[in-house]
C-alpha cells in the first residue's frame, strides 16, 4: 500500500468494490472476522469517547452523524434514514464512513458504508447471541424478509451455528427474494404464513420489519421460555416491534444506554428500567444468560462504535485485496504554509 | 450532468479539480461569487440549523465535524486543526464536506475543503469588511503570512477596493513567499519588519497567525480611530491575536455568539460582553459602521453556515465545468430490499 505514503490521497471502497471484498473474502468469513473485532472493541468499551449520534430532522427522514475514537482512529458514520425513499426506487438508509489517525487528523479510509452497515449490524447482533442464547439454538425465526435479514441468517450460522430459518413477512415476496439468496447456503428454510408459525419451535426470534409507527409484531404469548429475541428492527423514536409485556419477561441488554433508551424497545419503558450493557457481558463484569428458561432480548439500534470497528476491520483487508481506489481528497503543498501557490503552480501545469 | 441521475453515484471534487475550478473560474471572480452566496445565506440566517461544532480532542490537536442545515439541503464539514503536522509536512488543517438533499438524505457533493475552507474563510472576511470597514479603505495590512494571507489579499481587492497591502510575519520567509504569489496581482506591496510599521497608515488589520497560545499580536497603542480590523486567526479555545484593550475600544461583530465565545477573541471577555452578528448588519435590523473614527472588529472564528455556502456555490459550477468524477458511494439495488442480491449479482458480473 505504498501509494498511501502520498499525504493528498484517501483509500476509497466504493460500492463496487465493498461487494467484491466481501465476496473474495467470503460473507460468512467476513461476518465472522467483523464480529471478532466487535467483540474486540466493545471489550475496551471504556477508552472509547461515546457521544450520541448528531442528528438533524426534517419531515422527510433524518440525517445523522455518529463519530466516536478510541484515542488512536477516530470514526465516523453519515447516514440517512428516509421511510418513503422506497416508493422512489431509493434506499431508506444510505451510509458512509471515515476512519481517521486521532495523531494528525488526516483521514486513512473513506468508505461507503450501506452494504457495511447491513454487515455490521448483523454480526453484532450474532455476536450478542453468542453471549445470550441457548448454546444448543439451532433454530432462529426472521420476522421481516427485507434488507437486513440474508445478513442475520448467514452472520448467526456462521457465528451461533444456526440451521434453521423460519422466515416470516406481510409481503410474502421478500420472504421469497430471501429464500432465493439463500440457497445454496446449507441452511434449512421454512417459509411461514404468520409471525406465530414463524416462532414455533424458534430458538432465536429475530424481528427486523421496516414499520416507522409503533408495530407490535411479537406480543407475549408468542415468546415461550428459553428464547432468545434479537430485537433490530426498532431503532428510532416512534418506532418499537415488540409488546411491552415482552419487555417485563425478558432480560434485557443493550449497546448504549442513553442511545437505546431514547431509540429502543425499551423506550415503551420507564428510564430506569433495569438493562445490561452488552459490553460487561463480554468483559465478565455481568451476567449474561444465567439458565435455559430465561428470555433474553438484545435490544439493538446500533451504536457508533459498531461502525468504527466495521472500518477498522475493512481497513485491514486493503493492503491485501488491493479493492480500493485512492481519492485526492487532501491538500498538501510542498511547503504548508504556501496552499495559494500550490494553486498557482497547478496552473503551471496545466499549461 | 444526466450521469448524476444514477443513483449511486455522488460527485467529487478533488484537491485537483478543486485548483482547476479555482483558476479556470479566477481567483477574484470565485471570491466575489462565492461572497454572494455567502451573504444570501447570511440574510436567511434564521432558516438554518445550527449547532455548535462537534469536537473530539486529543492530546495533538482535534477533529470537528461541522453540520448545518437550511430544511432544503443539508451540508457537513470535516476538519481537523493538529499544530504539529506542519513539522511532519503535513497541513495543520484539511478539511472535506458533504451537501446532502435533506428530502432524500442522499449526498449530492462531496468536495475537498482544504483550499475551499481558505477561500470561504477570505470571502466571509471581506463580506464583513464591505459592512464594517470605511469605505474609502484602501490599504491594509496584514500580520501572519501563512496559508490564509494571499486568500485574504485577494479577496479584499475583489470584494472591497483594497489596493494596497503591508505585510507582517515573524518569518520573512512568509512575506517572501506571499510576495511572489501575489506578483502580477495588482496590489502594491510593502514588506515591513514589525507589526507596529505594518499597521501604519492600514485603514484595514487583518491578524491571521498560526501561534497555538494566547498572543499578542496587536496592542491598543497600534490601532487608531477608524480603522477595521479583520481577525481570522483566534479561532479556538486558548488562541487568540488581540490585547483585550482593544476589544473594550472596539465594536465587536461575530458570526455565531455561542461559538465565539469559546473560540474567539472575546474569549478573553465576559460571557456578557456586547456583541453584533453580522447576519443582522447585513439584513439591516443592526447597525454596522456608524462613523468615520469607529473601530470595528469582524472576530471571526469560521461558522458551518459558510461552508454550507462554499458547498453549495461549488455544486452550481459542477454542470458547466465538468470539473468533478463520479463517485461509487451509494449502494443502488434493483429492489431496494434486495442489498444482498445485489451482493450475489455482483458475483455473476465478475463471473
């Protein structure tokens, strides 16, 4: 990567170019390597600077910012969320991402961050069932087939050893775009009528369903003991999948708290209900499942340092892949001090 | 501009493009354009979103991300300010932004800011100066030769009839330096050997040094009646170029209060000392310069609204220069709910 000693340039990944990182490395081998740096990072949880995302609203969707740093790199994350992009052939949520060197500010990796994200989501959401489920679940139900679930299926096979899919939507076709993707991925595929035939015999349910209005798409009686909910599709004010009582049954554990409270499911309720940061969990310091008959709930949403480390990690496959592009994304004139005559003297050159 | 149409792509401006644009626009024209957009936005002040910057500090310098939004169109900065680099031959500052359609949440432009930022730092400081300075001014000195002189020099020609400068620096190299650049410019120039003989007969100051800690650049004794002075270079916490005695003599605009407080010179002030924003001089519900022997001070510390507005004139010179590349940053699928088809397509096409 010798290239990058040029101070002016930027590795990029691009679209094109995340696709083939991960199929050269293989997506169930790039979940499982994404999750080990997670599981990494979310074990020195404490060095990080943690800020809630910035967020600027508007009557269409959101834009946000969510940047954190561990002392060394600093991240962060641009992205959108707009609910009617869809109707225009858009995506709801677009994102990219800037890793950067906290020693002299310059950025190291721009890269784009949509295909990341869906990675990352999933590999967090894997690497909390591996602290939180059964160890014997080998069952998960997907409630909501759209984006996000192919990532679920394959990161918690790779990850948890799941075999079996019960996939459950209200739009019976993207339960059937997901079956499509996934054969040939040696997972058994059940396509359900209802999120109740979905869950029967579920280990692990997974909720990812689009909804912005508060949907109750699992309600109590549908949750029996020993299962473990990873709960993804909740992740803004408004917008919540599960029932409350759910909530009073499980344990839950969560990224951030100050973000999941405002974002959550646990936004239905009170600010002091008790929740285990999933990080503690990780480092030992809590528990996480203590016997076969409890419910426990991963309430994600998504924190920033999930995206740090999704950049760290893609960072790391540069030098080897060579799937990047270099971007004359920074000034640098001979003498620092001369940026006009660097101007000037381009001119020069340009005859 | 039709390619702009696929959904994917976002236009780049490079450092390149960027020095292309520049002299195949003119320095001075992109200065007295750019200063447009920069007072329309000024005089629609009230629309915009603003949020103080977002810092993240280490023990070498800091990373910012600057986000504003006018309900239309969203935009962000990305700066770092690392005093050290210089030493490393690396810039102290570089920057990149984004405008982003707030209806959609996705990037429209993405632009180096490095030698943008020098240009919209210039353009604002002579849009105050049009308000604030005598209109007869002609001569100006400036003290600090660094990376901002020449963006200063020019944009004062260009924007206010200065026709003279007296150059200062601590390093004659500087002077030197910005000497050469500003050759076959038409400014008449003096190279002087202190601060004190720089400002002799200078109907403007401009005070643009790079030194970390508290200085003093000017004292009370150099600054007589009438004049303006322009000080760009107190720009954060613990950075500022001016004796508070001038401050208590002067009549103080700034861009955004709560932010210059912090970051400018009027730190050196109480919380409460008086202070005019410069959007109300310009839209006329404040005064500005109300006699000949006033001393006027624009303490500028560099705002998010004015980089929005650099963002937003370079977007409009993209279609009729052609001087961007397009950028792979957003995943497009077919079916927007199908991001892992379009993961398995792309393996096809690679075949």
């Amino acid at each position: 990567m010798s290239a990058i000693a040029n101070l002016n340039i930027v590795p990029f990944v691009s679209v094109d170019h995340m696709m083939k990182l991960v199929l050269r490395i293989g997506v169930e081998t790039f979940l499982t390597e994404l999750a080990e740096v997670i599981e990494e990072d979310f074990r020195r949880w404490e060095v990080f600077d943690k800020t809630p995302r910035i967020a600027s609203h508007s009557s269409d969707g959101v834009i946000e910012l969510m940047p954190t740093s561990d002392g060394t790199l600093y991240g962060f994350k641009y992205v959108n969320g707009h609910p009617k992009n869809m109707r225009q052939g858009r995506q709801t949520v677009t994102a990219f991402g800037v890793l950067s060197d906290v020693g002299n500010g310059y950025p190291m990796l721009l890269s784009e961050m949509t295909i990341l994200t869906a990675l990352r989501t999933a590999a967090t959401s894997a690497v909390a069932a591996k602290y939180l489920a059964r160890p014997d679940a080998r069952c998960m139900a997907v409630i909501g087939n759209g984006a996000q679930a192919e990532f679920q299926a394959l990161a918690f096979k790779a990850i948890c050893g799941i075999t079996h899919l019960r996939l459950y939507d209200i739009d019976r076709s993207a339960s059937d775009k997901c079956l499509r993707n996934l054969e040939g991925s040696g997972l058994a595929i059940t396509l359900c009528h209802s999120s109740q035939e979905a869950v029967e015999g579920a280990d692990i349910i997974t909720t990812v369903t689009a909804d912005k209005q508060c949907a109750t798409i699992l309600t109590d009686n549908m949750v029996g003991p020993g299962v473990h909910i990873n709960a993804v599709g909740g992740d803004c004010p408004g917008k919540t999948e599960l029932h409350r009582d759910i909530l009073h049954r499980a344990d839950i554990f969560v990224e951030y708290p100050p973000q999941t409270r405002i974002e959550g499911e646990i936004q239905q309720m009170a600010p002091d209900h008790p929740v285990t940061e999933l990080w503690q969990v990780m480092t030992g310091t809590a528990k996480g499942r203590s016997d076969s008959r409890q419910i426990t709930l991963f309430d994600s949403v998504g924190f920033a340092i999930e995206d740090f480390s999704a950049l760290r990690y893609v960072r790391s496959k540069l030098a080897a892949t060579g799937l990047f592009t270099e971007l004359d994304l920074l000034a640098d004139p001979d003498e620092p001090r001369d940026l006009y005559g660097m101007v000037l003297r381009s001119k020069a050159s340009v005859g």
